[in-house]
C-alpha cells in the first residue's frame, strides 16, 4: 500500500496500544516502516535486531494495529510478508499531570544514539508568548513538520524532527519554591 494510500492518523487508544508505542526498540521498527514496507528480515537488519527479536516487536505492533501486513509474496515455498505503517501519523493521548511524554523520551534516546559527529540542529528557547501567539507558533511548527514530511524521499537518510511547544508548570505547581 503506497504512504498516499495511508490514513492521515492513528489515534493510540488503548492500554496495548499505548504499550506499544512505548518501547524504544517498537519506536524504531516503526521508524523503519514509515516510508516503505519492509520484511522481518528488513526490519532486523536496519533495527540490529535479531530476526526473532524483530519478529516479536512487529507482532505486538501489528496486534495493536499500528503496523499491518500490506503486501506477501512466497520465496523458496515460504510466505514472506512485507509490514507497513497502518497510518502516516500516529497521535498518542496527553500523558496527564506529571506522567512521561512518550514521544519525546524517544526523541531524547534516538538522540543521544545519533553519532555525536553527525550534524544536528538542537535549541531551547524560553518565549513569553500570548495565547494567540503560542497558538500560530504551534500552528506554524506543524505545518513546517507536514511540509518536508511531504517533501521525505525514502531513498536518502533519515533525520528525525521533534520539537514540544508547552507552557511550564509554574513553580508552584513545580513544588519548588526560588529563594
């Protein structure tokens, strides 16, 4: 199934979706698919997993439905399946007060695993914004993130684009007091 083809999102729902998604090394293998099927043996090789390792992880995506079987064909009489993305997007719930971003607890490891000489692009601002500006900036951000994931050519590297637009939590809601 061609990515045109994709619905745009999958909304993660469920308890065994969410721990699905969870896992740094199911992060990953859906990092793999997001551009064009692949098999198991693919997936191993690109992830360095083991294929039973691979196996394993793309089973539990698949029985969450975040990955699916598009496509089969039989080499040497088995029956080998290429897996692919079930969506363009997937759109995990607000962790709530307190609980872990999922998403950006990924980004920070595939970051910290990135070769260190490689070139890469990180920044933190601190902005004071009013609401209709932190609305045009998250608007913005989006569309630039849509924008070259339209422009994404499977045929060269990867780059990963992870950016968080948030309000802190004051300090009080912190629980630290500045003296």
């Amino acid at each position: 199934m061609p990515a045109e083809d994709l619905p745009e999102t999958f909304h993660v729902t469920t308890d065994e979706q969410l721990r699905a998604v969870s896992n740094l090394t199911r992060h990953r293998i859906m990092a793999v698919l997001r551009f064009e099927p692949a098999t198991i043996t693919q997936i191993a090789e690109r992830v360095g997993l083991a294929k039973g390792s691979s196996s394993y992880h793309v089973r539990l995506l698949e029985r969450a439905g975040l990955v699916k079987v598009v496509r089969t064909r039989k080499v040497r009489g088995v029956t080998e399946r290429y897996y692919a993305m079930a969506a363009r997007a997937i759109v995990l719930p607000d962790p709530g007060a307190g609980g872990p971003d999922v998403l950006m607890r990924h980004a920070v490891a595939d970051l910290e695993a990135a070769p260190a000489d490689g070139e890469r692009y990180v920044r933190m601002a601190h902005l004071r914004l009013t609401e209709e500006q932190f609305a045009e900036l998250g608007a913005r951000l989006e569309a630039l993130a849509d924008e070259y994931r339209e422009l994404s050519d499977p045929s060269l590297p990867d780059a990963s684009l992870v950016f968080a637009l948030f309000r802190p939590a004051s300090r009080e809601q912190a629980g630290g007091d500045a003296k």
